[in-house]
C-alpha cells in the first residue's frame, strides 16, 4: 500500500507499527515522508498514493477521488497555529503588513483567514508562503511584520524572542466550541476504507500501548528536534480523536470547511461527502 504522511513525530508515532509490519493482516506499507503541502499536492495532482495525511483545507479539491478516513489524523484542542510578531502587538498591527504563512493550502491558513476578516481592520497586506522552519527567524530578523507558525514552534516561539498576536486554535475553540481540525488521512475511494481504518486504528492503538517502541524511529525523523520538544508534539497532536473522528470530529470539519467555502476560501462542495 502506497502512503503518504510527514516525518513530524505524530505522524511517525502513529504509523510506527504499521510501517513496521507490526499489525496484524495489514499490508506492507511503501512510505513516502514528505510535508503536508507536498503531500495536498500528491492528492490533488498526482495518482501515486492509495493513502496519505493531508491537510484538512485540501479537502474540498481532492473529495472526488479521496474519502475522509475517521481515524489516524490530527483533531484536537490547545494545538492551534501561533500569529507571530518581533514585538508585542493587538490584531490592528496587522493591517496592511506582510505575513508569513506556511502554506496557502492549509488548516492554518483557513483559520487565519476566518480570524484575519474579523480582527484586521481592512486585512493584512502581502501573504508570502515561506517554509516552516524559515517563518520564526524572518519576523525576529524584520523581513517580514508576522508568521504564522505550526508544529513544534508552539513550544519554541520563546527562544526566538516573539511575542504573540493570537493562538487561532483557541480563538477558533472561544467562537464555536469546537476542537480544531488538523491534518486528515485520506483513501482512494475505490480502495476497502473500512479495513484501512481498521489497520491505522490498530497502529494508533499500539502506539499508545508501546509507547517505546516508536522512539527510535520517531526520533530518527524529528529533524534534530529535541527528545522533549517531539514528545509533546505527540502528547498534543495524538488523542481520542486520532483514534476516531467521532460526531464532534465531524462537526468540527463540518463547520470549518463550510464557514471557508462560504467566504470563498475553499471550492464550493456537498458538506455530506465528508463521512
């Protein structure tokens, strides 16, 4: 089975035993470790994958050929994306500035975009898409007034010396009571969805009984991540939800994408062929 997901340590936490044979008749696994906007790209453009993690806004442009797996994502409260500024300001700051986002494609984009139309007076400026790792080092060095940042600059933001605007997760959780969709699995829809799940299910379950057992190869995938810094990116990104979407899971997706399709931000589509 041909799959797709990113080396960040949720994702390799959560594939480890099936990447590794360790689930019982589930198929071997040839792994692709690409990030997300390589990988919403896969899906939208390419045939070369049965499954991949993608991003929950590339949704909308891929539902044709790939369905909504309920499991082995990311879903979850307290891990929004961070706006970021050298100094401290309000939302007003932004108005007009260039801002640095890691994907134009992306949850956090959506969220931004959703919070930017309420909070900015007349918008933001220029939107510069800029590589993860490269947007914290930009808004200390000047190059550009703000980022938006994800992943483990969550925990890291401080040794940059910025301050922040606006977590969006927890804007977002404040606006509608919601956890916050991340990153999706998705599956060819002419593939058995249902066993599938059920192998990623057993996977995510097997993580969590033997904790240990992933370490080696979540670390050897982290990108010189600190052992601590990796495991709370696992403690904040693998929950219940990863285990299954669940109708709050559904709900969050639903409200998501909708409001972003209503604003433009997403093509048009049947909220019903998200389950």
């Amino acid at each position: 089975m041909r799959i797709a997901y990113s080396p960040c340590p949720n994702d390799t936490f959560v594939f480890h035993a099936l990447a590794h044979g360790l689930v019982p008749g589930a198929p071997k696994l040839d792994v692709t470790y690409a990030d997300v906007d390589k990988t919403n790209h896969y899906a939208a453009e390419s045939d070369d994958f049965d499954v991949l993690k993608i991003s929950y806004a590339a949704l909308p442009w891929v539902l044709d050929r790939y369905a909504l797996l309920p499991c082995g994502g990311a879903l979850g409260r307290g891990c929004g994306p961070l706006v970021l500024t050298a100094r401290p300001a309000g939302p007003e700051a932004l108005a007009g500035k260039r801002v640095a986002v890691p994907s134009d494609r992306s949850t956090a984009y959506l969220l931004f975009r959703l919070w930017e139309a309420r909070h900015v007076p007349g918008g933001v400026g220029e939107i510069v898409v800029m590589p993860f790792n490269r947007i914290m080092p930009a808004v200390r060095d000047g190059e550009i007034a703000a980022g938006l940042v994800i992943h483990e600059a969550r925990f890291t933001y401080h040794e940059y010396g910025l301050s922040l605007v606006e977590d969006m997760g927890r804007w977002w959780e404040e606006d509608t009571g919601l956890p916050i969709p991340l990153g999706a699995i998705v599956a060819r829809r002419s593939l058995d969805r249902g066993a599938i799940a059920s192998w990623i299910r057993a996977s995510v379950e097997y993580a969590w009984a033997h904790p240990e057992a992933s370490r080696d190869y979540v670390m050897r995938h982290a990108q010189e991540m600190k052992p601590e810094v990796a495991q709370a990116h696992i403690d904040l990104y693998v929950n219940a939800f990863t285990a299954d979407l669940g109708e709050e899971g559904y709900a969050a997706v639903e409200a998501l994408l909708g409001r972003a399709a209503r604003e433009g931000l997403v093509p048009a589509f049947d909220l019903s062929a998200l389950r």
